[in-house]
C-alpha cells in the first residue's frame, strides 16, 4: 500500500478529489464530469496511463494539479502556455548538446516558437532552425509542441 493518493481533475483542472485511492478511482465511486464546469474528469494521464498523484496519507491537500505527468513529462490538458513554454525549454536544452552560445540561439529560436504574437511563418522558421540543429530533442519535444503550435504549423514541421 502506497502512502501517496490519486487526484482526479476535470480536463479544465478543477480538482475533484486529492485522496482517491486506487480501488475508489477505478471503482468509479467519483463523478465522470466536473461540476462547476462540465468538463470529463480523469485520473490518468491521458498520454501514458499514470496516475495523476494527489495527496499524501496523514497531509493536507495540495495546492492544485501538477502541469504535467510525473511519469512521461507531458503536460495535461490544463497546463497553462508558460509551464508548456518552460518544458520545451527544457526538453531543447537539456537534450541539445549545445555549446553556451548554441544554447543561446536555441532559447532565441524558442521564444520565437512559442510566441502569442508570432506568425505562422516566423514560428515555422525557428521550428525548422530548431528541429535542424538539435533533431533528437526536436523529437523529444514533440508532444509539448502539439500544445502550442497550430494545425498548419505542426503539418508544415513534419508533426502529425
């Protein structure tokens, strides 16, 4: 017996329960959607099955959901642009085997990318720059980029 609890969350964050344990979060013994805004609630990562981890036994209740999967890294659906924008940063510069200068331009590259403002053409640009000089984070990165880039851009980089 574990001494950490499952959390379900609808896919808009609004935790449900911190404190599921496994037999009530597979028992279905908490509601399918969330009642302040409908959304479907989950209690896995919709990437890799994990749990999304809640409280602790004898804690109080966490601040809110985690951003993203402690097991795979991927954000969940309610991680917000700046902890997406952050994990692509890391995923790049971590993965890169950049030089300090090269880093630099890749963390250029990645402001670009990841932009509200930039255009469609200047995001596919920096993608392409990116995905260039450092193609086994680029691959990494992947699923962090379908969070943030549009249909055309993923299309356009290769990404389906």
């Amino acid at each position: 017996m574990t001494d950490r609890y499952m959390e379900s969350v609808c896919r808009r964050g609004h935790v449900i329960d911190y404190f599921l344990t496994a037999e009530s979060a597979y028992g279905r013994s908490s509601p399918s959607f969330c009642n302040d805004c409908g959304a479907q609630i989950i209690i896995q990562c919709p990437e890799c099955q994990g749990p999304i981890w809640g409280g602790e036994r004898g804690s109080v209740p966490p601040r809110g959901p985690g951003q993203f999967c402690s097991r795979c890294g991927s954000p969940f659906p309610w991680a917000d642009r700046q902890a997406i924008v952050y994990r692509l940063e890391n995923l790049l510069e971590t993965e890169s085997g950049l030089d300090s200068q090269g880093r630099l331009e890749l963390k250029e590259k990645i402001a670009v990318l990841t932009a509200e403002d930039s255009s469609d053409k200047s995001r596919l640009a920096a993608g392409a720059f990116i995905k260039k000089i450092v193609p086994k984070a680029w691959k990494i990165a992947e699923p962090v980029l379908r969070a943030i880039l549009t249909a055309a851009a993923l299309k356009e980089l290769g990404i389906s």
